[in-house]
C-alpha cells in the first residue's frame, strides 16, 4: 500500500480556515458570559432539524444528508451561560462590539481591506451543533496578505462568527451537545490553497495562531483554537479535514488525505477500466439473510445478541436506534469483487470508506458495522450459502449488514451511491480527524446554497475613525518582532513561546524599564516561568508591575 508521495508531482495544494476564539466578556449575539463551561446541565431540549430552501430555492446537499440521518438532537442547558437566544426563542441582540474590533484587528494584522458595512448572514448547519439550525457569521476583511517562508500567502477574508456547542455523545440516532460553548465569538482566518506540503500547514497554522495571540484579545487553552484544513491532489476535488485540534495533528493528516484521493483517482480508472462508467452500471441488489445466519458464532448476526448490545450500551430502539425488526441485509455488488481491498489511506481500504457513510447516515454503529466476503468473519458454509441466496456470481461482491430493519434498507442505498461516487474518483466531503494521522467521513461538503442572509440583524458601519483608531494600538507584527528578538540572540523556540503565550510585551517592558537587555528578559520569560509553570505556580496571576519590580 502506498505510503509515501511526491508532492509537488500530485499536484497538492492545501488552504486553511483558522477558528479563534475571542476574550469577550459575553457572547457574539447575546449577553450571556462567555468562557462559562460546565459540567450540569439544569434542562435538556429535543429537537429534528429539516433543511430550507436557498435564496435561490435549491437545497444545500450537506442539509439533505443531515436530513437522511433521522437524529435526535438533545442539548444540555445550564442557566448561568444559555438564555432564550441560543434556543431561537428570542431575536439576536446587536452584534457585541468588542468582537467585531477584535476581529478588525485580526485584518489589519493581516494587512486586510476592512469593508465598510458588516453584513450578517446565516450559514445552515443541520448537524445539531447550533439549535436555530445556522450559524450567524459576518466577513470583517478582505485580500489580505502573510509573510510566509519569503512568499506572500494569500488570506481570502477573515470573518466573525458564533462558536457552536459542544458534542456529548453521538450514538446512532441520538447526538447530545452541551451549550455552555455556544455563541462564543470567534474569527475565521481563511488563507487561498498556496500551502504545497504538509509540513508547510502546520507551519501556517502555528503563524496564524501568532498573528491572532499577539494581540492579547483572544482566548487559549484547549479548544480555543481549531482548524479546518481543505486539502486536494491534481483530478482530485476539496475535502475539508474538519475540527484539527493541534497544529502537529496536520502534516499526519494532510498526507494521509493526499494518498487517499491519489488512490481513489486509482480506483475510479480501474472501475472505468470494466465499464463501469456510469450509475446505471452499478447494480446493487439486496435480499434480507437474518434467518440463514440466525444461529451463526458470529453476534452480530443474531436477533438474541443485538438485543444484548442494545441493552448493554443503553441504546432505545426509536430513539438511538432506527424503528423495525432486527433485520441482517446482504448486499450483492455485481462485478465489483476486488473493489473494496482498494487502498485509500494508508493502512485502510475502500470498505474503511463505506463503513462512514453507513455509520453517519445510516446510523448503523455497532463495530464493525459491516463484514465483507474478502474477510468474512463466519463459516465457509455460512459465507456459501448467503452466497447462494444473493445469487452472487465469481466477479461479485458481498456485504452484510445489520440493525434496526429501516436502517439497513438505508445503508444499502449509501453503499450504492458511495460506488457512484467513486465513478467520478474524489467525492467533495468534510472529514473527521483522529490523531493516528487518518481520517473518517462525518457529511457531505456544504456548497453555497447553505448561506443566506439574516433578516434579524441590521448591517453595520465600519466607519473609518474606528478602524484608524484600532490600527493606531496594533502590536508589532509577529514576524517583525521574532526578526528583532532573533538578531538578539534568542532561539526560536524561546521566541514563539513567548509570542504563543502573550510573555512578548512582557519582555519589552523589562528591556524598555530595566538595565536587562532583550535577550536576558526573553530568557527570563521563556524559560524561567515556563519552569514555574511546571511546579504550578500560579504566574498568570502576578501583574505587569510586579513581575517589572
């Protein structure tokens, strides 16, 4: 399986949208305290999402699939940090003006052009992460530019925006999410597909992530900032990496994704290579096989041992599980024995691609939530006479499925238009990281028809005073300030520390009020305190004064 690849001749190329948190007291479009997180909830509201039409009248796809996912979305509510806002009971409040000068800060830091009026929209979201359904986001900057290793990277446009809610869990029909981190304002940093390899992401995102700390106005710690990166190969299309919770997360995955779209453009010529060509040319027949494997070894395949799970893991049949009888589905795919042992990411095949789509859409959960003949985990016989019930032939393939009967008349279907994808090489999805470097799907990627505008909140001026009066208390530049300290005779790694964790002003005012020199005070900050960090002492609470004393 392949495991390594020359970049520049795939064709790689690789943008960013970077998501950071602001330090407001409250939140974007309420005044709800922001950075309130808890653990109690003190209410609980259900709720099924549906899509709406575009300002166009088309439906996103992204809101079709979440559709087709049936889920019932439970949010924790704690009232100390969620108000009516949140649950679409009461229209937004103006937009908090804090947020939106830190995010014209965050421009001009990035040499952006301000527009003149903010103009707020929605972007549908039908996954269950925001109650109201869609996120109201506003762009502040545009065509900026950064300094990145002697070339020029390209910001697209920087945007403010409310964060959405944390997920609890997220089992079969049943996602849960807790509120607390809901409303929260953020930035949105997107940069053009200039990156050329994965360790030049990483690289972008950890100076992104500078340029936004140098200000002092945003939040840190886990979860304060994440990334989305989008990622495509020559013949290959954009797939968005969602949620990237660390910088050193991205070169593992970066690469993995690059592999993974190279070996399905693979895949699609092979598949053209014997006619299949079109979606009338994948045949996908299915019959139901629960009484031929009703006494099988193997537990998935029984009605006794499904109940058992059920049970054990607490899941409702109805509510976390799809309605109707147990039911074992076998899935004939004609001619296509040999497709689903296909390489994709490295280590995993193309069955690893169509277990996503049955686990998200399907809701069929329960590991390994499909079996194949290529590594079936039953008997000879068993495998033989499912076989024979399919009335599957040499060149065809087999799966199994099985659950909630309704469920599995749907994975036939996502099975089906999985191979129809695969006829155009690389379908456009948002993808879940994990920290082994692989990735899995979580929903189609959303298109423009998922954004509209929103008719409760006014537009806002940007008025040139305000803008010139922001960028007359702009810090130095990250760059700027890593040349200075660098030509002083501070290591790298001293300096991004001290930028990452705000120690840079600190170390001017040293150099600027005492006989200590730069170099001395960046040693001061950089690692004596990170050393008193370890041994838990509390530093963040001693003021500029006394650290200067």
């Amino acid at each position: 399986m392949q495991q390594t690849i020359d970049y520049a001749e795939v064709g790689f190329k690789a943008g960013l949208e970077v998501h950071q948190q602001l330090l407001t007291a409250t939140k974007l479009f309420c005044r709800c305290p922001a950075g309130l997180y808890t653990r109690e909830h003190d209410g609980t509201v259900l709720r099924h999402m549906r899509p709406t039409l575009s300002e166009l009248g088309e439906y996103d796809g992204t809101a079709l699939m979440e559709f087709k996912t049936k889920k019932n979305i439970v949010y924790l509510l704690h009232e100390s940090n969620t108000c009516t806002y949140e649950m679409d009971d009461t229209p937004p409040f103006l937009i908090n003006p804090e947020g939106v000068d830190v995010a014209i800060e965050q421009c001009l830091m990035l040499g952006c052009d301000i527009v003149d009026e903010l103009h707020i929209a929605r972007k549908q979201y039908l996954d269950g992460s925001i109650p109201t359904g869609f996120q109201r986001t506003a762009i502040v900057g545009v065509n900026g530019l950064l300094p990145f290793r002697g070339r020029q990277l390209s910001i697209t446009q920087v945007s403010v925006e409310e964060d959405s809610c944390r997920e609890v869990s997220d089992t079969g029909h049943l996602i849960v999410w807790r509120t607390d981190r809901l409303g929260i304002p953020l930035i949105e940093t997107v940069t053009g597909p200039e990156l050329r390899t994965p360790d030049e992401v990483e690289e972008a995102i950890l100076l992104i992530g500078r340029v936004c700390r140098s200000t002092g106005h945003v939040r840190v710690g886990m979860g304060a900032s994440r990334q989305d990166v989008n990622v495509s190969v020559r013949g290959g299309t954009r797939i968005e990496i969602k949620g990237v919770p660390k910088a050193g997360w991205a070169p593992a995955l970066v690469h993995g994704e690059a592999i993974r779209q190279v070996n399905l453009l693979k895949l699609r010529d092979e598949l053209h290579n014997k006619a299949f060509t079109s979606p009338e040319t994948i045949v996908v027949d299915h019959r139901d096989v629960t009484s031929i494997l009703a006494s099988s070894a193997i537990d998935h395949f029984r009605a006794d041992a499904w109940q058992r799970w059920l049970e054990a893991t607490g899941r409702r049949p109805g509510f976390e599980c799809g309605t109707g009888p147990f039911s074992v589905r076998g899935i004939r795919l004609a001619g296509l024995k040999g497709t689903l042992e296909h390489p994709t990411q490295p280590d995993l095949t193309f069955v690893h691609e169509l277990q996503g789509r049955v686990r998200v859409i399907a809701g069929l959960d329960q590991p390994p939530i499909l079996v194949h003949d290529a590594s079936w985990p039953g008997t000879a016989a068993e495998l033989k006479a499912v076989r024979s019930h399919l009335n599957c032939e040499a060149g065809d393939a087999l799966i199994v499925v099985w659950g909630a009967e309704g469920d599995t008349l749907t994975a036939v279907e996502e099975i089906r238009l999985r191979f129809v994808d695969a006829l155009h090489g690389v379908p456009s999805e948002t993808r879940q990281p994990f920290v082994d470097g692989h990735t899995n799907f979580e929903r189609i990627l959303p298109g423009p028809d998922r954004m509209y505008p929103d008719t409760d909140s006014p537009p806002l001026a940007l008025d040139r005073e305000r803008v010139q009066a922001l960028e007359g208390k702009l810090p130095e530049a990250p760059w700027i300030r890593e040349e200075r300290y660098a030509k002083a005779g501070l290591p790298l790694d001293t300096i991004h520390f001290l930028i990452r964790r705000g120690g840079a002003r600190l170390v001017d005012m040293m150099a600027d009020r005492t006989d200590a020199d730069i170099r001395k005070a960046g040693f001061f900050f950089g690692e004596r305190v990170k050393g008193l960090r370890r041994k838990a002492v509390a530093v963040d609470a001693i003021t500029d004064e006394q650290w200067i004393s």
